[in-house]
C-alpha cells in the first residue's frame, strides 16, 4: 500500500486552522493520532472547502479533513470512515440583533414608516386648520379670541390643538353652543386620531420586532444567511428560503455577520460555537437549538484500502480515551456533538 497519504486540509474551525506554525483543530488531532497508530505518512495539501471532495473524486488527495458531514449523496463519489463527530447545524447573529436601541428602532419608523408618518401628520394639520376656523368663527362675537383674524385664528388653533389632546390647559372656553359642540367634536375626534396613529405605530413596531427576530431555522425565512460553499448548510438554507450568502470560509462569514452585512450565520455547530466561545468583542450570540443533525468522519477516495485501518484505529483512539482529550481540548464540554 501506498505509505504517504496526501490529505487535503480546509479550514474550517476548530476542525481545521492553519497558520505559520502548521496545522491545528480537532481532526488535526484525530487524524495524527490515527496515521500513528496505523504507521503511515503524509503530508498536508491546503485547499477551498469546496475543493476537498473534487480532489478526492479525482484522486488528488488521498485523505480529506474539513469536518465533512456524511451524506448519501457524497457517499456516491467518495467514502467515508466510521462516524467521528455527532453534531449539526446552529444560527448565529449579532447580540444586538433582537434588541434595537431606541434611537435603532426610532429611525427605523422614520426610514421605513415615511409614507404612514407622513399621511398622518398631514391629516392631522389639515384637521386643525379646519377645525380652527370653525372655532373661530363660532367665537368671534364671543371674545373667546382676538377679534382680528391675525392673531385670533391662532388662539383657536391652540385650543384645538389641546382639545385634540384632551390636555384643555382652560386657555380658551368656548362660549357659544356652536363652538362647545365644534369643541366636543374635536375632543373626540383627536381621541380617536390619536389613538389609531399610537395603534399603527405599535403595530408597525410589532411587525419589525417579529421580523426582525430570529430565534429558529425557520425564521431565516428571506434572511440574508451567509455559510460556506458547498456545505450541507446551503440546501438546508435553501429548503427555508433563505437568502444564501456564499462564503469561502467561516472567517468571512462572521466578519460579514460583524459587520452587520448578514442577519446570521448558520453553520456546523462546533464551527458557529468556536467563533461565539473567541468572539472578543462579544458581538455574537447563539440563538435556537442544534438542527439537522448531521455526522462527520474522515473523507477518502472511493475505494480506499485505507477505510479499514482507519475505521480500527479510530475504535481504538475512541476506546482508549484519547479521543476525549481531544474532544475536551477543542469543544469543552459540550453535550450537544457527541461521538
């Protein structure tokens, strides 16, 4: 048999992280220990995510690690070891996401409620203006104002605006019956006025709140989602609606999520985990619990007289509890990936 392995390697955190120094994560870990249990070289070939099967299918590289979730479709071209992770999928978004400052949600309505708002404010000078010349005239004979036009059209303005409020400062009394029953009108008139404009405002915020939330799969609905391309995340995100933004790696993703390009991230749960657990500037936070549960092993080419020997070693890393040492080192505690 062939005696140095070429593993193709992606990063894809804690599975897989490279820099100057080499190559870390969990299935570094695993795959090391299993090479050295089963006496075989190797050398690592860094490639895309979505460059790891394709290697394989055309045998490029003989081994693939970057938490790969075994799929029947991929079982198709490629083989997989025994399963080593349990896991699935999780949603990230921002902190602040779910809770918009007052100043946030007030120049949403302004932004997004500009016609109502509008239509509103428009409506209630047009009532004033009328409602004003009314009293006034009703009033004129009544010294309830200033006998000139100018500034007597304005006294009654004010005591509209006051009678629509129902705050009735006692400015102004209508003397006349005609300006009492024009003053009760507007009384409940500005009731009513005011109470469907705090209705519609209430129900405008109602709105944004519910769709702007996101706590489960199913409300990423028309979200903007970013994951990694050619991940198991994109048809799940595509079964949802969800408007896929493709990445080449998590790094990208969660710096778009930051950035506030995204409304979440969804991606393998011991990825969206990593990246929440680092997160320094405690921007992100994980909202729902683990879906579409998925399992990982190690990718190989169809095929492969390496399934064997691998399959043993990892029973063996497992039963030896070295396997726990990595999983300890690398997810915690963690209850919810379990091998």
């Amino acid at each position: 048999m062939k005696q140095k392995l070429t593993v193709a390697v992606a990063d894809f955190s804690p599975f897989i992280m490279s820099d100057r120094e080499g190559y870390r994560g969990f299935e570094i870990d695993l795959w090391e220990a299993v090479a050295k249990e089963i006496g075989v070289d190797f050398e690592y070939r860094k490639c895309d995510f979505k460059e790891v099967i394709p290697w394989l299918t055309a045998q490029k590289a003989d081994i693939g690690l970057a938490g790969i979730t075994i799929t029947e479709e991929r079982e198709k071209h490629i083989d997989f070891s025994h399963e080593t992770l349990d896991s699935g999928l999780l949603i990230a978004v921002r902190k602040d996401r779910n809770k918009p400052k007052f100043f946030e949600a007030l120049g949403t309505i302004l932004r997004e409620g500009k016609r109502f708002l509008q239509s509103a404010v428009f409506g209630t000078l047009i009532f004033i203006l009328l409602a004003g010349n009314i009293l006034w005239f009703a009033e004129r004979g009544a010294e309830t104002f200033h006998q000139q036009y100018f500034p007597g059209i304005f006294e009654a303005f004010w005591l509209t605006v006051v009678s629509m409020s129902t705050v009735g400062f006692g400015d102004y009394i209508p003397q006349t019956w005609t300006g009492r029953i024009v003053t009760t009108g507007i009384i409940f008139s500005g009731a009513i006025l005011f109470g469907l404009l705090v209705a519609q405002v209430a129900a405008f915020l109602a709105v944004r709140k519910v769709k702007g939330e996101i706590n489960t799969s199913r409300d990423l609905f028309e979200k903007k989602v970013a994951t990694v391309t050619g991940s198991t995340s994109v048809s799940v995100l595509s079964r949802v609606n969800a408007e896929i933004i493709a990445v080449a790696g998590a790094k990208e993703a969660y710096e778009k999520l930051t950035e506030g390009l995204v409304d979440a991230v969804v991606f393998d749960a011991p990825v969206a985990i990593y990246y929440a657990k680092n997160d320094k500037e405690k921007q992100i936070e994980i909202v729902g619990e683990l879906f579409e549960k998925q399992k990982y092993g190690i990718a190989l080419c169809e095929g492969s007289v390496w399934r064997e020997p691998i399959n043993r070693a990892v029973l063996k890393i497992v039963e030896s509890g070295q396997y726990d040492i990595f999983y300890k080192k690398w997810f915690g505690d963690n209850l919810t990936m379990e091998v």
